[in-house]
C-alpha cells in the first residue's frame, strides 16, 4: 500500500524569495 | 529518480522529478528497490497497480527538469562586512577570528554608503533587495551599522524597493539599544551560540581567553524575549568533540530558544574536523534528535530545527532550486576597503576578487563561472535524491575542500542527506497527527 504524504502545488519562474 | 528509504520501521518513497513523497509497507518498498518480496499473487498486483497509478498521476518516475537557470546579471543581496575585528576568538572560525587573514578594521559609513548605491544600481528591476550586516562581529561597528540601515531605507524608498537587512551576531555587545534597534530594524537575526556552556566556552572564547557562555545567553534570552515573532536564529556550530549534538539543540530548545539552527563545522583543525568516520554517529544523533523533535511537537512542546524544516508543497520554483544560492552573481561580499568577493567565505582571497564598490564594475570572467554554475555542473549530483532540495552544495566549501566549486564535498553531501530523510519523516509523522 503506498500512501503520498505530500505533493507540490505546482512545480520555472521572480527572485522574491531569501538568498546559504 | 525514485529514492526508497526506512527510518526506524517506517518506509518512504520520495520521487525527484514531481517533489512526492509517499509511505509504504516494508514489501512494497523492496519491490521498488528491486529487492525479492514474498508476498502472494493478489497483493503483488494490488502493489504493482498502486505503482502505476501514481506514475500515471505524475507522482512517481516523473521526468526531471534539465532547465537551466535563466541568468540574471541583477545583484539582489550584499554582505556587508562592517567589521573584520571580532570580540571573540574561536577556534573554529573560517574568518580568522574576525581578521579575514588581513588587518583588523571596521568599514567606514562611506564604503558602506558606496555599497548601498552599488547596489541599487546593479539590482536594476529587482524589487525585493537583502544586505546582510556580517563579521568579525558586526555590532563593534554598530554607528555605522545604524547609519548603513538609514541610508539603505532612503535609497530605496526613492527607487520604489525594499531591502531586508539580516545581522548575525555572537551576542557580546547586545545590549538595551542594539536589542532594540536590531528588533525593529532586522528581518532576520542570527545569534551565535553552540549549545551547552562546557561546549561553547570550549571554543567560543573572549580576546582574553576566557569562555563567553554566561554573557552570550543572558544577551541573547534578553533579546528573544523581545524578538516577538520576527524571525531569527540562534545559531550554533558542532564539531568533533560534540557528536551528541542533539544535546546542545535540546539544551537550547530547553532555554527557551524555539528557533535553532546547529550546523557542522567547516575548518581543517585536526581535533575539531568532521571526519569521514564520524557520519555514522553524526547519522545516529540526526535519527535521535528527529525522535525527540516528533516527541516534543505531538506533545505540543515543540520548536523549529532548521535542517528538519522542510516544504515539499509550496517549496521554491525550479529556477531557484537549480541555481542555488547565487554566489558571485546575484549576491556579493563587500570587505571594509570596499572590495568586491563571491561571497563571505571567499572574503580577502584574492584570486576571487572580483572589482570594488568604487570602481562600480564586476569581474565579467568570474561572474559568468559563477553565474553558469548551477546544479547541472555540479559533478554528481545527477544521481542524489536530495539534488533539487540542496541545489549542489557550497561552492565555497566545494572549492576550499575539494579546489573546485561544482565538485561537492562529500561528507557535506552524506550529511545534507541524512538531514532530509529526517526531515521528511519529521513531516510525514506531522501529517499523521494531523489527520
């Protein structure tokens, strides 16, 4: 039996997020 | 690229192409390893179309991305090392004890001002900009820190952008007025501390040998307690004489801390070095301190360990997980004398110098090496499981251990990967609860 624990909204884009 | 692994005696599948994860049964993950699974006719089939229905949905052996990442020649975040002098002398310090292999000294506001304008007028349309306020110890440059944050607000205010300033700290010289400004000011502070006091005083001392530990935390507890919920770190480095670091982590969640960071250390001090031998305990201390993290989170005494905080459902786009970091093209280092590095870990050394906030121009030839490498350069790192949540190391670590930056060092790797495997299961047993 496998069971998905998690899966990404959607998955190449702004240059928002933090910069290590 | 599917990576089928057990923590304790749960079972994950995790898919690189889609960013899935999923649990299993024991025999299901060995038919996916490829491994014999006694198991009758009927729930062999029962398996096999669960496979099958999760590659049809795109969540298992999906394709991967070879996009390369779009190169950007607009800076987005400055170092700003506003003192290469320190108040402590580590051992363990990459930076020379604050000296960057160099003379002492602190930068003055007109080179720190010279960055700021440097960097407004490289961010060209980016909207979002970051200086980091970074050390020696930034805080014994604290007048010029305070004016650099004015001068930045005004200067992008006047350009319609933002800068997110970040101090990192070892804490000595928090006092009343640097709590305050540094809480109302800083989006993110990081403040040194290594855990528990015979650790940290160990290597963490004062210019007059004497261990900080008592000065340290009382600044910092005086300082989180007035952090509110703004975000920082207390940050703190193990070494080879503390492989039961999950001791320190639960000494600093128990003194209140509730957002901790503990990273190995990077120095090549034969006594304090994290050798090859070592990662089967460092493994064992990771699969320790996930258990008591569960533990402390489901009895709702839980706090955020940063190397098992993970978001596999709203992580970062493809484009940012392929190109890492940025080092040497999107984020630079700027020294006291305003010259130009890679990055901190590159600081004073000198064939990576790559021009000066005074001179208003970047190496073209060192920035394009670094601004081309990205995951897909990296050697090996076509066959990780972790790749597109690690983006292929350091390249300052890769260069100074390895003498190249897309060759990762692999006790980094083996360690980065213990790391997610923990932390997935961390947020697979946080699902569970949940539901």
């Amino acid at each position: 039996m496998i069971k998905t624990i998690a899966k990404p909204t959607e998955r190449v884009t702004c240059g928002e997020c933090r910069s290590c | 690229m599917r990576h089928v692994f057990s923590y304790r005696d749960k079972h994950y599948i995790y898919d690189t192409g889609s960013g899935a994860l999923h649990a299993c049964d024991e025999a299901t993950a060995r038919i996916l390893r490829g491994e014999p699974a006694d198991l009758p006719d009927a729930e062999r089939e029962a398996v096999e179309a669960d496979i099958e229905a999760l590659r049809r949905a795109g969540l298992l052996d999906a394709p991967e991305t070879d996009a390369r990442p779009v190169k950007s020649h607009e800076l987005k975040a400055l170092c700003l090392h506003i003192s290469h002098d320190c108040n402590l002398r580590c051992r363990y310090c990459f930076a020379d004890e604050g000296a960057y292999h160099s003379v002492r000294e602190v930068m003055s506001l007109e080179t720190a001002k010279a960055a700021v304008d440097f960097l407004m007028r490289e961010s060209g349309s980016r909207k979002v900009l970051e200086i980091d306020f970074f050390g020696g110890e930034p805080l014994m440059n604290f007048d010029v820190l305070k004016e650099t944050v004015a001068y930045g607000k005004q200067e992008a205010a006047k350009r319609g952008k933002k800068i997110l300033f970040t101090t990192t700290t070892n804490g000595l010289l928090l006092d009343d007025d640097a709590i305050a400004f540094l809480n109302e000011e800083m989006e993110n502070v990081v403040l040194s501390l290594d855990g528990r006091k015979e650790v940290h005083d160990a290597v963490r001392k004062t210019v007059n040998g004497k261990g900080s530990f008592d000065a340290v935390i009382a600044h910092i507890k005086k300082f989180v307690r007035a952090r509110g919920d703004k975000h920082y770190y207390v940050r703190g480095t193990f070494t080879a004489k503390n492989l039961d670091f999950a001791k320190d982590v639960l000494f600093l969640a128990d003194s209140g801390f509730d957002s901790i960071s503990l990273e190995p250390v990077v120095t090549d001090l034969a006594d304090l070095a994290i050798r090859e031998e070592h990662l089967p305990r460092i493994e064992a201390e990771y699969e320790a301190l996930a258990d008591e993290y569960i533990r402390r989170e489901a009895e709702g005494k839980g706090f955020l360990f940063f190397h098992f905080s993970i978001d596999l459902e709203g992580g970062p786009c493809l484009q940012k997980r392929v190109s890492a970091c940025g080092a040497g093209n999107e984020y630079l280092s700027v020294v006291p004398n305003g010259d130009l590095y890679p990055c901190h870990q590159f600081a004073n050394d000198a064939p990576f110098r790559m021009g000066s906030v005074f001179e208003g121009t970047i190496d073209p030839v060192l920035r394009e090496k670094f601004a081309t490498s990205c995951l897909f350069t990296r050697k090996g790192c076509e066959d990780c499981f972790a790749k597109f949540l690690c983006s292929g190391g350091c390249s300052a670590n890769n260069y100074h251990f390895m003498g190249d930056i897309d060759t990762p060092y692999p006790i980094s790797c083996a360690m980065m990967k213990k790391r997610v495997e923990c932390a997935m299961h961390v947020l697979a047993e946080r699902k569970s609860r949940e539901k």
